[in-house]
C-alpha cells in the first residue's frame, strides 16, 4: 500500500493519501480545500488515479477540498451514512468495504464527535480515525449533535481493534504523526477513566468554537462549494 500522511498548517488537518501502486488508484481522506493544488501535484507526481475523497465526518474547523477535486479528476465523494451532505456521490454505512485498487477500506461507525461520524481503517493496519479519537486525546462533544457518551462507545469500539492498529487522526496540535490502539488504551488520558468519567471530562472542557464553524459547517454540507 502506497500512504502518505500530508499537514495543514493552518487548521492542524491531516490529510491522507492510500493508494494501490500495482493498479494506481487512490483515495484521499479529509483533503482540505486551501491545498487541493498540493494534493494534485502529488497524485500527478506518483502517476495515481483518485478515485474516492473520503470525509470522516461534516467538519466545523476546515472547507473540504472535495468539490474542487471531483471537478478536477471526476473523483467521487464518500460521506458517513446520515451526514446531511446532500451533494456527495454516496456514502458508506457501518462495515462496509470500498476498494481501491486492491486496498480494502472500511468504514467503521464511530458517533460521538458528531452524530455521523466514520473512521476508515485501510488494508487491516491503518487507521483513520477523524476527530473520534486523536493522539492522547479525542474531538470535542459539545456542537454538531456531539455526545460524550456515544463518543466513549465509540472509542472502545476502536479500542478493541488489535493493539498494533496504527492510529492517524485528523488533527493534532503538538506535532504528533502517528500513535497505535495499544498505545491510546495505555496512555490517552482522556480514556483512563469510566464512561461516566469521561461525560463528565468532555460536558466540562469549555472549549472555545473553531474558528471557521459558521463558515466550514455549511460549506462542507455543500461538498466545499464556497
């Protein structure tokens, strides 16, 4: 499996490129609309075909560059099942597989940040997880129809992957590139109580809204057309 882990500096997003060398299919998981140039240049450089851009969920911090990529490469667009994205090509349930190439990526359900959620976990070994669940922490409840405590259902889903899953989420903050389930179980700290714990942690964070929410919300609903 061809996998590159790409930064916006701007909004800490991770973008993900996995691809089939053997066949030069590609996909790209959360592209950002402000480095859609870059993610070009990079599939022209590797000579790779993109066929899907995945969202993990309606994103509040950041536009989507699937829009400008779907006009570009004909690429099509997957959302989470029951993301309110009217305008993306199809979108993809709980357990289900889309291949590219010969890489399986799967979709797991993992509500809580939002009530739409996805992690996708590609070729058995990586996996990306989103805003569900970050390098010793996780995403926020408290917009977007979050829930704490589905969040902690959804964590412990992930937690019972094996240990050696490698974890690649859809931000970090502190330069953190890639952590495993093993490691999140051991050392999150957000994880190291109960359920109740847990609610009680995320209902008292007191987090200021991202930035760009009343812009990115309704944009992303439009597959990043701004």
């Amino acid at each position: 499996m061809l996998f590159r882990q790409l930064f916006d500096y701007e909004t800490y997003t991770y973008t993900y490129l996995v691809a089939d060398p053997d066949s030069g299919e590609a996909a790209l998981i959360d592209p950002v609309i402000e480095q859609v140039d870059r993610d070009l240049k990079l599939l022209q450089e590797l000579g790779l075909t993109l066929k899907y851009c995945f969202e993990t969920h309606v994103h509040a911090d950041h536009v989507t560059g699937t829009s400008r990529l779907r006009e570009k490469t004909n690429c099509l667009g997957v959302v989470p099942q029951g993301a309110e994205v009217a305008c993306a090509d199809r979108s993809v349930a709980d357990g289900e597989v889309l291949k590219v190439g010969a890489i399986e990526i799967k979709a797991i359900a993992t509500p809580g940040h939002t009530d739409s959620h996805m992690a996708f976990l590609a070729d058995g070994t990586h996996l990306f997880t989103g805003d569900a669940l970050f390098i010793r922490g996780c995403g926020r409840t408290d917009f977007q129809s979050g829930d704490a405590g589905t969040l902690y259902d959804s964590i412990q889903k992930l937690f019972n992957l094996p240990p050696a899953t490698l974890v690649y989420p859809g931000h970090d903050y502190r330069g953190q590139v890639v952590s495993t389930i093993a490691e999140e179980k051991q050392f999150n700290p957000r994880l190291k109580g109960d359920r109740q714990a847990f609610i009680h942690l995320m209902d008292n964070l007191n987090l200021p809204n991202p930035k760009k929410i009343m812009e990115a919300v309704p944009a992303n609903q439009a597959c990043g057309n701004v």
